[in-house]
C-alpha cells in the first residue's frame, strides 16, 4: 500500500492488517475509532457519535478505560445491571447504555443475546 493509497484509502481491512502487528492498543483503538469518523455523516444516531467520543477518551484515559470496561461487563453479566453504581454521574453509563440499546435495534442474529442490555435499557440508569 503506498502513502496516496493509505491516506486517501477507505478500505479499512487491508489499512488494519497492516497496523495491528505494530500497533499499540490505543493505536489500534484510535485507528478504529478514526475509520468510523470517516463515515459519521452515514450515522442516523446521535449516540454513535458519543461511543466515538468515549472511545477515543478511553485510549487516553486508564481511569476511563477501567470505567466503561466496568459497565459492558455489568451490562453483560447483570441480569439487573445496576450502572449508576460504577458511573456516579452516569456520563459513561448513558454511553454504554446507548451502545447496547443501538445493538439491540440493529443487530439481529440470533446469537445475540440481548436481555440483559434491554433491561439495562428500560431501566434507563435508574436503578
């Protein structure tokens, strides 16, 4: 792949194969996080932009990191996510919830389980 090619490039598969064996973590999350950017004015969801946004502060944050890896994982292991108590503010919580509430409008295969996220969803961080 040349420099025009890279950087004029919207075939993100064959750009990822070439980073992913020298790149960090944070690079290849900010990388991935770059490659949605490129397409945000095909998003018809508001909150997609604010996972982009929680995504690149994730790479620059451990503490942020730590928090959002914290929720997904009440989100998925919960059968009664409780996510005001890992996210005080529910900043990070209203973005994960958001997240898993898109996939369950979107993602329909049916080894996607969504009924922890959906309860999560209804309880809209009141819990």
């Amino acid at each position: 792949m040349t420099e025009a090619e890279w950087t004029n490039g919207c075939r993100y598969r064959p750009m990822y194969e070439i980073i992913r064996r020298v790149a960090t973590l944070r690079q290849t999350r900010l990388y991935m996080a770059a490659c949605c950017r490129n397409l945000t004015n095909h998003f018809f969801n508001a909150g997609i932009t604010r996972s982009l946004e929680t995504v690149e502060l994730c790479a620059d944050d451990p503490h942020i990191e730590s928090t959002v890896s914290a929720l997904n994982f009440e989100m998925v292991t919960s059968p009664s996510p409780n996510l005001i108590s890992i996210d005080p503010t529910g900043k990070f919580a209203q973005v994960v919830a958001d997240a898993w509430a898109l996939l369950d409008e979107t993602w329909t295969s049916p080894d996607y389980s969504s009924i922890p996220k959906q309860k999560a969803s209804e309880q809209r961080l009141n819990g």
